[in-house]
C-alpha cells in the first residue's frame, strides 16, 4: 500500500516537473516573433501577439481562452491552407506572455478587455477583420464590440462560446466540467493543477496525442491562479449586443462539450438572423486542435463566401 501511494505521488510529481519544464521553454525559447512583439493597452499593460502567414493577405485575428494563450492556435497560425491569409493571435491580460497584474479591476471592467483588442486592431492597423474567438475570448469580443462597435470587423466565428458569464441568463450552458475546471482559481497549487489538467480534459477529451495536451497544461500554468478568479468574478450578460451584430457570423461547437454545452452554439445563433452552427462530432471544448483540418477547412470556406457576398453587394 505505501509503494502504491508512493509511486501515485511521485508519478504527480513528475508530471508536474514535465508539464512546468515545457511552461519555462515556452516562455524562454519561443520564437523570437513571439517574444518580441508587443501592443500596450490600458494601464500600460503589454500583450503579446504573433503574426504568420501572408502580411498582405485577409487578416484573421484569434482570440483565446479562459487560462490558455495564443499557443492553442498552432494549428490555424502554421496551417499551410491558412497561409494566404494574415494571420494574428495575442495573448489576452493576464495570460501567456502578457502583463499579470495583481490589480482585480483590471480583470472585471469589460472596458479593459475590448481595449486589449482595439489596441491590437489600431497597432497592427486592421481592417475587414474576420475574428475567431473561443471561449472567454467570445466575451472579450463581445465587450468590444459593445464599446467599439464592428466597424473594423468583416465576420466573426464564435467557438465554444457564451453569451455572458456568471449570470443566470447563461447558467443553463454550463456542462459538468465546469466545477472541476473551477479549481484553477484556487490557492493551493495541487487544486491549480487539478483545475488545469481538468481544463485541458475539457478542451480535448481524447482526441489529441501527448505532447499537445501538455503544451496545452503547460500554457494554463502561465496564467496565475488569481487572474482565473477574478475573470471568474465577472458579472455580464452580452444578450443584446449579440443581437446586434451585423457581420456574418458562424458559431463551431464540439459535440462532446462538457464546459459549455452545445445547446449554446444553437440558442446564440438563433439571435442572429442569418447566422450558422457547426457541430464538431468528434471535439469537445476546443475542436480547432481536434478536428483542426475540418475546422480550418470550415473557416477558408466561411472567409471566402464572405468575400464573394460583399463582391456581389457591390
């Protein structure tokens, strides 16, 4: 029975010291793009983007998660079907490479999340702009939009998205991964890691080999445990600015979904006259790194019916 105990703990142990050893190099040894771009938003805050693919090209701005990075878009940034296109991601506040205050204020105002993506609009001067959000991102975007209008914005794919957070309006959305994944927001550092590794369960199920799922803990791990609870602290429900939206939208959404329930992806959509749901049978919370062909396919598809609209509008 001790051997037993023994071997769990140090088996923990060493997945720790695996999962923090590729959190240090994703730090320290990324590419020098990465490490070296940075837009300043409010407060001084620094957030740190990448850019791929043509520099010419329709740009395409990825918006991450709830405790993830720019890093969980790999498969969309170095896509060669993706690369005709500019392709940006940035690291929201508080997450990956960018600034972590201590500050809970610069977390709950929804004013500082849609001034991190004006500021990356405005520095790298985009225009006609197709975003995709997952996630928390969707309501990143959706406090831009309700500060900033669509103005710059061409079309918007939502996944694995919420309309709002910590309202009763979205309570129903919420899947049984949820209380889980709610560790991360705790102090002691083995809830942390149990939320995190619920978090990457959550985004992947099965379907993913071992070194992704562990760039995926690893790039959790780098935003702090308070960041996580007072993004959890927020009180917003973007129902009417959803309706407000005037650009082409899409909804991706994995079937297996135990975050947010799919049944989100269908009732957001039925708000927006015109708008689509793509079920991703096989994906769970995050089916751009599952069923990253299908979706990538999906989104050059959805880019390019987009562009012939707007030529036949004119």
């Amino acid at each position: 029975m001790t051997n037993v105990i023994y071997q769990s703990a140090f088996e923990r142990l060493y997945s720790l010291f695996f999962v923090m050893l590729i959190a240090v190099l994703m730090a320290a040894c990324s590419s020098e793009k990465v490490t070296s771009e940075y837009v300043y938003s409010t407060n001084g805050v620094k957030l740190s983007f990448s850019e791929y693919g043509n520099p010419n090209g329709q740009p395409v701005l990825f918006i991450h998660g709830w405790s993830q990075s720019k890093e969980m878009w790999q498969q969309q940034l170095t896509a060669p079907e993706l690369q005709d296109y500019r392709l940006i991601a940035f690291d929201l506040r508080g997450h990956g490479q960018s600034t972590k205050t201590m500050n809970p204020a610069e977390y709950v105002s929804a004013n500082n999340w849609a001034d991190d993506i004006s500021a990356v609009i405005r520095k790298l001067d985009l225009r006609n702009v197709t975003v995709v959000a997952h996630s928390y991102g969707a309501i990143a975007l959706l406090d831009y939009l309700s500060l900033y209008g669509e103005k710059n914005l061409k079309a918007i794919n939502f996944v694995g998205a919420l309309a709002g957070m910590g309202s009763q309006s979205v309570a129903a959305y919420i899947g049984s991964d949820f209380e889980r994944i709610k560790l991360a927001t705790g102090e002691r550092f083995n809830d942390q890691i149990d939320g995190v590794i619920a978090l990457a369960k959550a985004n992947y199920g099965n379907a993913v080999d071992r070194d992704v799922y562990a760039r995926g803990v690893a790039a959790s791990m780098l935003t702090p445990y308070y960041v996580r609870r007072y993004i959890f602290a927020r009180q917003v429900d973007h129902t009417d600015t959803l309706r407000s939206i005037r650009v082409p939208v899409v909804f991706s959404h994995g079937q297996f979904d135990q975050a947010v329930l799919a049944r989100s992806a269908v009732d957001m959509a039925s708000k927006l006259l015109g708008s689509t749901v793509t079920i991703y049978e096989e994906s769970s919370h995050a089916p751009f790194v599952t069923e990253a062909a299908k979706f990538n396919a999906n989104l050059v598809a959805f880019i390019e019916n987009v562009e012939t609209e707007i030529h036949h509008e004119q």
